[in-house]
C-alpha cells in the first residue's frame, strides 16, 4: 500500500513539475441560455462566445497570461429583439491544483476593457443602436483533464464577475454583479508547450 502511495505522489509531482516554464495556448467555446418571465410574457435571452487565451506558467501552479472574448447575444422577449455583440480584451491569472496525472482543478481570474454594440428592434420597425465601452473583472472555476503531453480539454459551468459599461450619446451607465453557476457551460481546449 505504501508503495501504491508514493508511486501516486511521484506521479502527480511529475505532472506538475513538467508545467512549469511552459506557455500555455488554449480557449474556450461557450453558450449560455436563461428564459425570464415579466409580468405578461417570457423572455428568452442566449450568448455564443469565443475565448482564447495565451499565458506563461512561471511557477507549479500559476500562470499569467492575455485573454480576449468575443460574443454574440441574442434576447427576445416577444416585442423586442436585441442583438449584441461585446469584444473583451485584458489579462488573466491562474492557480492550478493537480489532482491526478489526468485531472486538475483551476480557477481563472482575469480582467480588462470591453466594447458592445447593441441593436434593437422594436414593434412597427423600431430600429436603435447603441454603443458602449467598460471594464470587466470575473473568476471562473473549471476542470482539467490532460489527454496526452499538456493537451487537455477545460470544463466550467460559471462563475461570477462586474462589469460595467458607459454608453455613447449620454446614455444610461450600466454595471452588473453575477452569479451564474449551473446557467453556463463552457467547454475548450488547451496545450502547454
């Protein structure tokens, strides 16, 4: 039993110790689908979002590295449709915890500046278009399951964040805590070379 022990401690601080040094290149897809009711009808709202990122890992279980998203949004409450689309642009760090030769646990936190326009579409052909520029800061949890020498594929299913956005033409200035564990599935891939 001592044997199967240490022979698993070896292996697990050989994982760790390959990564250190390294550049990690890696991304995600997500959706997100939320349905809302207000008094008299039901919303639907859904976002599609694309995040690279590219990061050097300095120590065993950090890294610190640049990220961009961009994504599209669509909400429609029956009356009013509006489309989004939001490009972010900033910095991330992460802590990383090996659990297994296969699976690791990792939080990202990262933060920057963010730019959306906005259409919307009202009854009798309504058109308006807004601009917006803002800040953003926000921490997600995920799990890492390494496929083959620092390939692997990242799961998260949220987390929460601000963010705030100051429209053009002196309109209203927004800003927004979430919580959104359980309404987001994101899912990537990412190689440390």
């Amino acid at each position: 039993m001592k044997k199967i022990l240490v022979i698993a401690a070896l292996a697990i601080c050989s994982f760790a110790n390959a990564q250190k040094g390294t550049i990690l290149v890696g991304g995600n897809i997500g959706y997100t689908s939320e349905k809302s009711e207000f008094q008299f009808s039901e919303a639907k709202a859904s976002t599609f979002s694309f995040s690279p990122k590219v990061g050097y890992q300095f120590n065993d279980n950090w890294t610190v590295g640049g990220e961009f998203t961009v994504s599209s949004a669509t909400t429609d409450n029956g009356n009013i449709e509006e489309k989004d689309n939001r490009f972010r642009l900033g910095g991330f760090v992460r802590y990383s915890v090996p659990l297994s030769q296969t699976f690791s646990v990792f939080a990202d936190m990262g933060a920057g500046f963010q730019n959306l326009k906005n259409k919307t579409y009202g009854p009798g052909n309504a058109f308006s278009k807004d601009k917006a520029d803002g800040v953003y800061v926000g921490i997600t949890p995920a799990l890492f399951i390494n496929m083959k020498k620092g390939f692997g594929l990242n799961f998260s299913i949220g987390g929460l964040g601000y963010e705030t956005l100051s429209y053009d033409n002196n309109g209203p200035d927004y800003s927004k805590f979430y919580f959104n564990f359980g309404q987001t599935f994101n899912i990537g891939v990412s190689k440390n070379f």
